[in-house]
C-alpha cells in the first residue's frame, strides 16, 4: 500500500513537472513567427528568378521572421544581370535569409552557387553537393563570395565543404538532414538590419518526462512554390521537355497537314511548337541545331507526300540525330547534354513515326478498298493537286495518289486517264498529247 502512495505521488510529481513545460513550449509556439520556405529546383531561369525577389518582397508585409530556400539547382540560365538581381533582393531582404542545400541526393551548382554567398546562414543536407562555381558573377557581399571561392572548379560534399569553410559552424558533421533541422539552426541568429536588431526564435528547450533535454520547433515553416502557370513554363524550360516538345510539335504539325483539316493534332502540335519555343529561348540552346532539327522534319514531310520512306527519310534522321547530340551548350557545372533516356525516347519516336507511322497513314488517307481496281485502268478523272510528276486524282468517288511523266505535267481541274496501276499509285495521262515512254 505504502508503495503504491508512493508511485502515484511521483507519478502527480512528474505531471506538475510536464504541465508547465508544455504551457511553456504552447506560449513560445504562440509568440514565434512563421518561417517562409521557398522551394527551389532545376535551373534558375526568369520565372525562378521573378519568384525568389517576389518572394523577398512578401517578407516584408505578412510577418514572417526569416526566408529559407530550399534548392536542388544545377546552374542558372538567366544572364548575369538578372542573376545580380536575385542576389542583391536576398543581400538587402527585410529578414534573415538562409539556404538550405537539401534533402539529401540535391545539388547547388554553377552560377546558383553564389546564393550561398548572400545567405545569412547556410546549411547543407549530408549526400548533397555543392560546386563548380561559376567566376564571371560577382557577389554582392565580399565576405560571402571569399566564402564560396574554394568552389571554384570541383563539387564537394558536405565534409569537405565544411572543411573549407563554405558553412559555418551552425552545420555540425553529421549535416542538416531536414527542414525541421534547417529551423533549429536558424535558432538565435542574430542580425541588425537597418535600426532593428533580429534574433531568430525558432525552436525551444523543453525537458521530457525522463529528464532529457528536448529541442522542439516552434516556428511554423510556410511552404510555397511557383504557382501552376509559372510552373508550366518553368518545366518547358528544362532540357529533355524542350526537347521532347519540339519533336512531338513538329510532329504532329506535319501529321495534320496531310490529314486535311485542323484538328486536335494540329492544334496539340501549335501549343507544343510554342512551348518548345518558350522553353529553348530561355535555355543555351544551339540555334543552328535547332534549325538543323526543323529541316530535318521538312525532309522527312517530304517522303510522307508520296507514302515511302525513302532518302529524304534518311537524311531527315541523320539531321536530328546531329541536332539532337548538340542541342544545349554546357554550363559550369552542368553539361545540359540529354540523356540516353531521353535520345532513345525522341530520335526513336521520330523513326518509327516517319518509317512505319506516317507513311502508313499516308497510304490509309489517300486509298480506297483495293479489291476489283482493275476497272480504273482506261478510265477518267479529274486531278485534285498539281500532279508534276506526283499528286491526288478523283477517280470514281475516291481520291488517289497518283503519278504522270514528268514531260507532260497535270494541273488542277484537268481530266486524265488511267494507264495503269503502281501498288496503290495511279499512273495518269492527259486525254491527249501524253508522253510517250520509249522504255517500252
């Protein structure tokens, strides 16, 4: 009995111990202010850049202590100038600015590598890496940019970019492996910023019921990125789906061209084409692969007029194929060359589209059921399309492929005879004055 007095009495103890540290750790949540985190990946290109000052700019209105980027950036495509904006936003922003290399597996290379220059403090997920700092920028803050010259060249991990003396002290060995850590190191910074000085209440010390000392977060992270149209743009702006979108909106241009009338296709193509457009323009893009692409696909619109993959075809593949190879110029840090995925995937696209695909849907298009064709020879017509020396006839109630001698060329609205028939092409004469073949 005396026993248990005893252990519930411990037990009320232990409770009135507990009671006010949790009072104590709801009244600090209570007085925290919040902590914006914006999420950052790919390239920084303009629509990155935009949202990064944008971001800056809200700190200044709805009350938040601190501004995190989370990045997982390969370089940056927007040129120097627009990239010292960015830094100058973050060097002169209204609260501390921290960037936060994580989760685990990310990356902070290139022309990017300078946020760490403006950053208050900085963090660095382990299995993360930064590196391959790009010189020809010059960071607004010197101390920071005489931080981050021993990136110059290499990308290093988390040990040796400690060692070197890129993160201070706030990072410990073992990395900052979470947002939640990122906040915890965020704890007590200190910084005057114009008349004000700031220091960062993020986390609280709370003791547990076994006695050990807790670190609990109290600033609650506001996670924001771009929005879905920013987005959009911001995807068609990365290597493989610019790529891929100019293939699949050349395409299925070239599809609804001769399938008469517009369409889904044409109208899927025209929005690809665009994005592409929007997509390369923003990336370091070799022009003249570009336009080899383009060409290529004309050369290949070619052999889908007559329904046979033929030499056109041919050079039509080896030019994407070299277009595709050196599409993207490098940038430090990142080559920006496509992967082998990604190759496969569009140079085999486009093969089998104008090998067996386009063709094929040629044929379909322009032929009629094949069964008793033996009537048409020695009958008449009336040719659609210029044949000189290929073109469409309408014989009967269906529309043909057809082929005249190049000597005696037909027009639109002309009546012609069949003279015989190729597969599913009709060899077409005028009614008079037709070229005679001395082969025969």
């Amino acid at each position: 009995m005396r026993t248990l007095v005893i252990s519930m009495l411990a037990g009320i103890a232990l409770l009135g111990f507990a009671a006010p540290a949790a009072a104590q750790d709801d009244a600090a949540a209570e007085t925290a202010a919040p902590v914006d985190v914006l999420q950052v990946s790919g390239l920084i290109d303009g629509v990155v850049a935009d949202e990064i000052i944008n971001a800056v700019e809200r700190t200044r209105t709805n009350g938040s202590q601190a501004l995190v980027l989370q990045v997982d950036v390969d370089g940056a495509v927007v040129d120097n100038a627009s990239l010292g904006e960015v830094l100058s936003a973050l060097h002169e922003a209204p609260v501390p600015v921290a960037v936060w290399v994580g989760p685990s597996g990310s990356r902070l290379l290139g022309a990017a590598v300078h946020l760490l220059a403006v950053a208050d403090v900085s963090g660095m997920a382990p299995g993360s890496e930064v590196g391959y700092l790009d010189t020809s920028i010059v960071a607004p803050d010197a101390d920071g940019a005489a931080r981050i010259a021993p990136l110059v060249g290499e990308a290093v991990g988390l040990t040796e970019a400690r060692s070197l003396g890129v993160f201070d002290q706030r990072v410990t060995d073992e990395g900052i492996a979470t947002i939640a850590n990122m906040l915890d190191a965020l704890d007590g910074y200190t910084e005057q910023i114009g008349d004000t000085v700031v220091e960062l209440n993020t986390t609280t010390e709370v003791i547990t019921e076994e006695g050990t000392v807790q670190r609990n977060t109290i600033a609650v992270p506001r996670f924001t990125k771009l929005g879905l149209v920013d987005q959009l743009f911001h995807t068609v702006a990365s290597p493989p789906v610019a790529y891929l979108m100019l293939l699949i909106g050349a395409g299925l241009l070239i599809f609804e061209f001769f399938t008469a009338g517009v369409g889904v296709a044409g109208v899927v193509g025209a929005v690809c084409a665009l994005l592409a457009g929007h997509g390369l323009a923003a990336l370091p893009a070799r022009w003249w692969a570009v336009a080899l692409i383009v060409v290529s696909f004309v050369a290949f619109a070619i052999d889908v007029q007559v329904g046979l993959p033929r030499t056109w075809t041919g050079l039509g593949i080896v030019g994407t194929i070299v277009g595709s190879l050196w599409m993207f110029e490098p940038l430090p840090g990142a080559s920006l060359r496509l992967s082998w995925i990604t190759l496969v995937a569009g140079i085999g696209g486009v093969m089998l589209s104008f090998i067996v695909g386009m063709p094929s849907m040629t044929r379909t298009r322009f032929a009629t059921p094949t069964i008793g064709r033996e009537w048409m020879v020695g009958a008449t017509g009336e040719v659609i399309s210029d044949v000189a020396p290929d073109g469409v006839v309408r014989v009967g109630d269906g529309e043909w492929r057809a082929r005249a001698n190049r000597a005696t060329p037909l027009h639109a609205g002309d009546t012609v005879r069949v003279a015989s028939i190729d597969g599913i092409t009709l060899e077409v004469e005028p009614l008079e004055g037709a070229a005679r073949d001395y082969r025969r």
